[in-house]
C-alpha cells in the first residue's frame, strides 16, 4: 500500500502558473528563465486502453456481446447491458476513481512539473465533458503542475489503433467534416483556456501515424492551426509526426501558426537488453535535433517507455539524453496493470498481483462500482525504484 505520508500537501494554497512561452529552441517562464517540462501521462482515464487496464475483454462462450477492443467496444458492451443511463453511472463512476486529486499531489511530490492529459474528442461533446477536463485543471493548478491538453483521439480518428478510441477506423484523413471538427473543438478548448496559464500548450493530434502521407499530417495541422489562432493567438500549439519524422514541418514562424513546440514519441519495443533503449535513443537523436534548430522549436518527448527489459536505471538514462538535450518530456503512463496484474514499467502506479478485475459481461453494476472503487491509487504500490531514480532528474 502506498503510505499516506506521500499524501502531504504540496502547496498549502493554489498558485498561479508562470505563463510558458516559446523564445527560439526553449520554453521559458518567469523572467525568460528556461524551463524543462517533466512530466508523466495520464493514460486510461479519459481513454480507455484496454491493454493497461483490469477489464475482462472477452465474452463468455454463448454470449452475442462484442469483444471489448478500445474505448467504444467498451461503453457498448456497458450499453447493452445497462442501457445509456447505465453507460453515465459506470463511466462517471471510473472517471471518479481511477485518478483522484491526490493522484496529482503525489505526482508533485515526486518531482514532475506537469501532466500530459490524454482525452478523446467526444469527451467535449459529454454533457458533463468540459467540466471534466476544468476540474482535472483545476487540480493541476492546485497543487503546482502544469497541464498539457492531448486530443488522443481526433474526429474520424487519427490511425486505425485502439487508442484513438476506435479500433480500425481511420477517417480524419479521408473526410473534410472531420478536419473541420477537430478544428471547431480546438477553437473551443482554446476559448475555454486561452487565459489559464496552468495549460501551459495544445497537444493538437497524438499520433497521426495513420496518415496516407507526411504532406496530409502537415495539411491537417496547416487547416486547424489558423482557425485556433482566433481563439488563443498566444498559447503554444504542439504538433507530433506520427512516427513520420520531424523534417515534414516547415518553420513555424514562416507558417502564422504562432509559438509551436515539436513533438516526437520513442519505444524500442524490440529491445533485447536494457542498454538498447539508450542506444536507441542516442543514434536517433542527431538527426532530429538538426531538424529541430532548423525549424528553431522547443522539442517534447511526449511519449515513451522502457519496456521491454525495463529497470528504474534504463528510465533515467532515457530522461538524461532528453535533458542533455533541453527537451521537455512526458513517461508513458502513470498507472497501469492489466487484469492478470503488473505490466513491467508501463505504470509508476501498478498492482502487486492480479487484481479483481472489472467484468462488463457478467458483474452486476454494484459489483463493477465496488471493483473500480478498489482501483483508487490508494489501494496499489508504485514500481520499486522508480522514484528514487528520477529524482536527480528534478
């Protein structure tokens, strides 16, 4: 159990945040100081993934409910079950769980600066939506951590993978209404936050790794950009290449899209050894880093991980090379384990064994609201070692 001695306030009362702007390659704050983002994702709470989450995914043989891929599979298994009224008590009830503020207090405690906040586009379209995203803002702000708004999922989707709430979809690219949508819901997301400096920048897109093309990532971020700027001509916009590479920008200030800040993330998922994803990293890194001060952005390592052949140590070693550098940063993710129980280093926050998994085939709604309320972070442990090796880092 985590003890409630890491529970200690961190700020006896809320702060305002230095504003962070964008001068040349850095990010700075109060009288033009650097800044370094370091941060940690919080994945699994606006998105669901099925993959780091204790959800049975499989129905029981005879039933003619769907199997549970990603986020939409999920509230429709909820839905047949419990009807829609059901689909807002069940999600409420693990959107109010799974992070809670004290989740942010111990975040500080640690050391990170900020959170990145993955959500899907549909969740401003939830009666209850804006709010959702306002109060884990408010939180932030409360406790001294800058927040980074991910659009995880986009109108359409962005790739045919799960996370963008859809599995096997990948339509932004194929329909104008969707650019157009995602580009009305940035514009409300700015019109909402431009004058709170605690969101420090818009992650426009994550991911955009389904593209057709490196020219259709940089046409979609060239049709939204404009229109957010009438909203926020201030805030930063971060965009992702999707894998792609960075050299599909051209520079920012050439562009009118205003302060920017680059965006890449990095798995070596087939390392064989710990020392392969430093290696990774270090032969990747040059030719990015000239791309980088050729379109003069601050860069961001919005994702990544140690996994597989994983150790506390491999992590900071990964947080070293970025730092070297001056690039902000955010692990992937904060908390995760499956229903068969810890996934390596994929969560800081893990459990020590198998959990009781939440089953939306056959529990009874009570009995999914018991198992989600003993997912609270309380209940579980963070990875052996994980703190203590990034603490130099901070």
């Amino acid at each position: 159990m985590i003890g409630s001695f890491l529970l200690a306030t961190v700020l006896s009362t809320p702060q305002n945040l230095p504003q962070i702007k964008v001068e040349g390659t850095r990010l700075v704050g109060s009288s033009n100081k650097t800044v370094v983002m370091k941060g940690i994702n919080l994945g699994g709470w606006f998105v669901e993934e099925i993959w780091m989450l204790p959800i049975v995914d499989e129905a029981p043989a005879g039933s003619n409910l769907p199997k549970i891929l990603d986020h939409e599979s999920l509230w429709e298994v909820v839905e047949m079950r419990f009807g829609k009224a059901g689909v807002t008590r069940i999600r409420n009830a693990w959107r109010d769980n799974w992070i809670v503020e004290d989740d942010f207090k111990r975040i500080k405690s640690i050391g990170f600066n900020h959170i990145r906040l993955p959500f899907l586009h549909t969740l401003i379209d939830e009666p209850n939506g804006m709010k959702r995203l306002k109060t884990a803002v408010e939180w932030a702000r409360n406790n001294g951590l800058y927040v980074l708004l991910d659009m995880h999922g986009a109108p359409g989707s962005q790739s045919m993978d799960h996370h963008t709430g859809k599995t096997g979809r990948n339509k932004l690219w194929t329909d104008p209404a969707n650019v157009d949508e995602m580009a009305r819901k940035w514009v409300r997301l700015a019109k909402e936050f431009k004058n709170d400096t605690t969101v420090f920048a818009y992650d426009l897109m994550n991911e955009p790794m389904g593209a057709p093309t490196k020219e259709a990532i940089f046409d979609v971020y060239n049709k939204v950009i404009p229109q957010l700027r009438k909203a926020d001509p201030n805030k930063p916009v971060m965009v992702e290449d999707g894998y792609k590479g960075m050299e599909l920008f051209k520079k920012p200030s050439e562009l009118g899209w205003g302060p920017t800040i680059g965006s890449v993330h990095f798995y070596n998922f087939g390392a064989k050894k710990k020392e392969e994803h430093a290696s990774a990293l270090l032969s990747w890194m040059p030719i990015t880093v000239g791309i980088q001060k050729n379109l003069n952005v601050p860069m961001y390592a919005g994702e990544f991980n140690v996994e597989p052949n994983s150790s506390p140590e491999t992590m900071r070693g990964i947080v070293d090379i970025l730092q070297k550098e001056g690039w902000s940063w955010a692990i992937w993710t904060y908390k995760a384990f499956s229903k068969n129980g810890p996934l390596g280093m994929w969560g800081l926050i893990s459990s020590e064994s198998a959990p009781e998994a939440v089953n939306p085939y056959t529990d009874s709604e009570a009995e999914i609201k018991r198992k989600i309320k003993a997912l609270r972070t309380e209940n579980l442990k963070e990875y052996p070692g994980y703190r203590e090796a990034l603490k130099s880092a901070f």
